[in-house]
C-alpha cells in the first residue's frame, strides 16, 4: 500500500473516531436502526465547546479521545470540525424515507 493511501486511510479512521466522540458528547446523534450519524453543521461550534474538546485532547491516552494522542491540537479539532460538518441533518436520512414512503 502507498504512503497516500495509508494516510488517507488513517484520516478516515481517525475522522470516524471523531464522529464517535462527537456522538458520545452529545453533539452528534447515531441511528439506533441504521446506525447514520447525523445532527452536525446545524450550529457554530463555540468555545466553550473547543474548551471541552481540547481538555479532553490534553488528557492524552488516559482521556476520553486516546486516539488523538498522537496528534497535534490543530490536526484534532481539524478533525472533529471536519466530522461535525460531514454529518448534517436533522435525523437519520433511511428512517426519514421510511416516513415519507
């Protein structure tokens, strides 16, 4: 596998990761049923959320996102605003075609 393809596999694991911690704080929600993340870009990511996310970046391995130790502060909230603005909505987009159809 070539060194582009590592990275961008690492990115969207890391950015799946990321999504999950978003979930597990709140600001994202995950589909029960189909398993969508959704629930981003609605709002402005403020800084007493930033404040949060690098508190809890800054407690490394031992904290609630170990696998952002390895990162620099600006590639972790890279990702988590990269992961908050790739799942919009405002529910889960297969629940939401099974309510219409």
């Amino acid at each position: 596998m070539g060194m582009a393809k590592a990275a961008m596999l690492e990115h969207q694991e890391n950015l799946a990761l990321a999504a999950s911690y978003l979930v597990d704080i709140g600001w994202l929600s995950r589909c029960e049923h189909h398993a969508v993340v959704y629930g981003g870009a609605e709002w402005d990511l403020e800084s007493e959320f930033w404040k949060k996310a690098v508190g809890d970046w800054k407690r490394g391995a031992s904290g609630p996102v170990p696998w952002a130790a390895g990162l620099e502060v600006r590639e972790f909230t890279d990702l988590v605003k990269e992961a908050y603005e790739s799942h919009p909505g405002e529910q889960c987009f297969s629940c939401a075609k099974i309510m219409v159809e």
